[in-house]
C-alpha cells in the first residue's frame, strides 16, 4: 500500500503554492486560495475543467446575490442565511452545486469586513482565480495508465480463456456444474476495476483520442456476462453425446482466438457449421437426449453471441 499518491502529493504542494502566490499578489484572506486549491485538485484534467467552471460560474452568481442583499439590508448572520435561501436553489437549478461552499465562503468575507466595494469583490475573484488556477497547472499531470490497461487486457484475456477451457472439459468429462465461482469473481473484480481505469484515462485527455480502451472494457464486460449464461447451462447438463464433443472442441477452439487482434469472423463461420452438422445428424430418440440437445444448442447460440460481440468490436474499430 503507497504510503502517499500523487492526488495527496499535489493537494499539499498546490495549496501552500495558491496561498503564497495570493499573499505575494497582496491578496486578503491568503489561506482561502490554499483551501479553493484542495477542493479543486480532481482525478482526470476533464473533471477539474469542469469543476473550475462550475465554480467561477457560482462564484460570480454568489457574489451578485450577496451584493445585492448587503446592499439593501444590511451585514448580518439573518442575511447571510437569506443568501443562502437564495443561493443554494440556485445552484441547483444551474447544476452549480460544486460552487456553494466555497463561493459562501468567499462571500462570508463580505459579511466580516461590511463590505461589498470593488476593493473586495475584486479580492474574492482573485481568491478564486489563484486556487483554481493552481489546481488546474497542477492537474495537467496526470500519470500515463494505458501500460497498466494493457496488461490488465492480458490478465483478462487469460482469464477468460482458462473459463472456456474448463467449459470445454466439463462438457467432454460430463460434469454437470463447473467450480470456478472464484474464477469468474476475479475476472469480474478486475472487469470492474479496468473499467474504471479505461474511464479515467479517457478524461485525461482532449485532442487525443484513447477512447479505444474504454471501447475494448465494455466488449469484453458483454462477453462476460455471456459466459454467465454459458454457466448456467452446465447445471442441466447430464448426458455425452457426439454433439457435446464437438462443441467441447469448438468452445477451446474459441479459447485460443480469445485474444484481442482476432477478428472472431472464422468462428462465426464454423458456428453455423456446426449447426449444419446438427441438423443432418438423427433426431433425438429420447425426452432426455432432447432435452440436453436443446440445452447444448442454447449453449452454442450463446457462444455465438459471444464471439459476435468481439467481431462487432473489430468491425467497429475499421
């Protein structure tokens, strides 16, 4: 476990910067820059774009309500609370709501000092431009996570493939359930926490496009969930046929094409070999060889939507 990331690492850094550049500029309530800054330091460079607009978008509607009430009535507690009546649904309504503490903050020097000058609003906007500034210089780092995504694609796929082989020999073996609970809890672990990874390596970018990864998580996510299906269908399982060997061959088959540059167009073909095959083979002789039949061609439409979603994902990228 680190002991610090770099999130807290810049956190500390930006705000003793923020509130040395504002006390520098001679700006009052120096320590206000620092705290702006702290608030400010988000995950991905779009998050603290968006963050820093909300806020000077709600620091100058803050800043016009509470012109305008000490103005009219007066510097008290009953007014600030009046701002706040006025404020906070406002923000609401805008979808500013990032902006209400620090921007009451910001207009609670009003309140202390009894004014509403050009000196002070000044001063605020300048309290608000340096710490968001700060975050933002801060925040055009961003450690690059693409060669983590891309051994976390290697683990995934190796995963995927060890459940197909399994797949693959409880159909030859006869097993009625496959044990690999554990299996498919780790790949869904790591389906999870790739997704979140590939999301947010997106945000860190403008001009350059890395929306491939995102693109590639959310394929392999569909296919998982496919595989869930496949599962399910062991359980009703419980006779060998020539047709469940051939599916059992086909399913390693599909195990070793499990990578990522395969296109899956020369597993769709043999799928609907195999159905072809299936159907100039003789027709069940017994409720109970009808029943798996059926199960095993469940198994095999599902196989197919399986590797229809990789081929789609190829396709997508062309």
């Amino acid at each position: 476990m680190k002991f610090m990331g770099y999130r807290t690492l810049k956190t500390g850094i930006g705000s003793v910067i923020a509130m040395i550049i504002a006390q520098k500029l001679g700006i009052e309530y120096a320590a206000s820059a620092g705290i702006i800054t702290i608030l400010s330091i988000q995950s991905t460079r779009k998050q603290s774009i968006e963050m820093a607009l909300k806020r000077i978008y709600a620091c100058f509607l803050a800043l016009l309500i509470s012109f305008i009430l000490f103005k009219l009535i007066g510097y008290n507690y009953v007014v600030f609370g009046l701002f706040l009546l006025i404020f906070i649904p406002l923000t609401a309504k805008f979808n500013l709501q990032e902006g209400i503490v620090v921007s009451s903050v910001l207009v609670t020097h009003l309140l202390v000092e009894k004014s509403v000058s050009l000196f002070w609003i000044r001063n605020e906007l300048a309290l608000m431009v340096v710490g968001i500034g700060v975050a933002l210089l801060l925040n055009l780092y961003m450690p690059n996570t693409e060669n983590k995504i891309k051994q976390d694609q290697i683990y995934i796929e190796e995963k995927m493939k060890e459940i197909l082989f399994h797949m693959a020999e409880a159909l030859k073996e006869h097993y009625t359930s496959i044990k690999d609970d554990e299996l498919f809890s780790v790949l869904e672990k790591k389906l999870k926490s790739t997704r979140k990874r590939a999301y947010k390596n997106l945000n860190n970018y403008f001009l350059l496009d890395v929306s491939y990864y995102v693109q590639y998580i959310e394929m392999r996510i569909k296919q998982f969930k496919t595989m869930k299906r496949m599962k399910a269908h062991f359980q009703h399982f419980f006779m060998t046929y020539e047709q469940t060997i051939m599916i059992s061959d086909f399913t390693i088959k599909v195990a070793n094409s499990i990578y990522e540059e395969n296109t899956a167009e020369n597993l769709l073909n043999d799928v609907e070999i195999l159905r072809k095959s299936f159907k100039e083979m003789a027709l069940p002789s017994t409720r109970d060889e009808f029943e798996n039949r059926a199960m095993l061609i469940q198994f095999l439409n599902d196989m197919e939507e399986f590797i229809k979603i990789k081929n789609e994902f190829r396709e997508n990228l062309l």
